[in-house]
C-alpha cells in the first residue's frame, strides 16, 4: 500500500477528539475550545478621575473570562460571518 504525498495533520490540539471543550456561557452547549469566542466580563472604571482616586490594590473587580459558541456569537451579532480578522481590525 502506498502512502500518501502529505502528512496528515490534525493542527487543534495534540490528537483527534482529544481537544479540551468548554461549554457556552450563553446557551450551555458543549463546544470545542478552539471553536469558541471569549469575551471578558465584568465591572471596568472607566472615568478617568475615579480611577487617579481609587487604586488598584484596594479594588477587587470581579472580572470573568466567558466562552461563547458559534451560533450564540452570531445571534448576538459578536461575530458577523464572512469577515476575516484582517478586516475586522481595520475598523
């Protein structure tokens, strides 16, 4: 039998179907991580003022990283299909 001109690779993760998975923050499906868009959530100062008075050391925000599936993402309309990051980063 002969082989094939190429190397089969499987790029994601170290070998098929062994691919951490994360389930989505807004409808609790099981996705691939690598599928999935993260976005941080959380309290953020944003006035200037308030931030030179309260320093960070004495502050605790809760801040929470959030997986989100494909579908959700562009329900919510966090991503738009057919535009590839170049695109997306010249806005």
């Amino acid at each position: 039998m002969a082989e094939a001109p190429y190397k089969r690779t499987y790029k994601h993760a170290k070998g098929r179907g062994s691919e951490q998975t994360v389930v989505c923050s807004l409808c609790g499906k099981k996705v691939p991580k690598y599928k999935t868009f993260t976005k941080k959530k959380g309290f953020f100062i944003t006035d200037p003022s308030v931030k030179r008075e309260v320093s960070d050391s004495n502050l605790l925000l809760p801040r929470k990283k959030i997986y989100i599936c494909p579908q959700c993402a562009r329900h919510k309309k966090i991503s738009q299909p057919g535009r590839s990051r170049k695109s997306r980063a010249k806005k």
